[in-house]
C-alpha cells in the first residue's frame, strides 16, 4: 500500500489533527511500518488454525467468595463527601427535561 501525502491530509482530517513539516513526514514512516507489518503478517499461513475466542483452552478455575470483614452501615458512610442517614448522595448527572 501506498502512504501518500494526500493519504495522510485525509487521515489528520478524520482525526481533526494538523502535522506541519517533519511531523507530516515523521507520521508518513510509523503509518508505513505498521502497513508493511500487517502485510508481513498475512504472509503468515494460517491454514487449518481455528480463530481464537479464549486464550486458554480449559477454563480458569474461580476462587469461592468468601467475605472475610464486614463493614458496618455506619463506616461504609463515615467518609463520604456527602450522605443522608442511609444512602450515600451523588451530584445529579442527568437533566430531567432530556
């Protein structure tokens, strides 16, 4: 594939980023080398490989939960910014009217 200068313009454009110079030139040669890796890899035969959806064949045995110290209402609590007698308050995040 061809890394042209056009090429770059239209990818800064997508991005909304600007490369003056030396940048321009300096992107030109990483986007080169990560082209001609991905052209490297499909020289790789691949034929008869199963794609992978797990990186371990069995399955990773789990620890059972076990809950070893128990906060009470009132430490869970103690060090919020801001709470009334039960819940902790959060800063509303969402208008109503949208």
């Amino acid at each position: 594939m061809k890394i042209t200068e056009e090429l770059i313009d239209k990818l800064a454009n997508l991005a909304r980023l600007e490369f003056q110079g030396s940048e321009k030139a300096a992107i030109r040669e990483d986007i080169e080398r990560m082209v001609g890796f991905i052209e490297k890899l499909n020289e790789v035969n691949t034929e008869g490989v199963l794609p992978l959806t797990h990186i371990h064949a069995e399955p990773i045995p789990l620890r059972e939960d076990r809950v070893v110290e128990e906060v009470s209402h009132e430490q869970a609590l103690k060090n919020a910014p801001d709470h009334d007698s039960d819940y902790f308050r959060v800063p509303r995040v969402l208008d109503k009217d949208n």
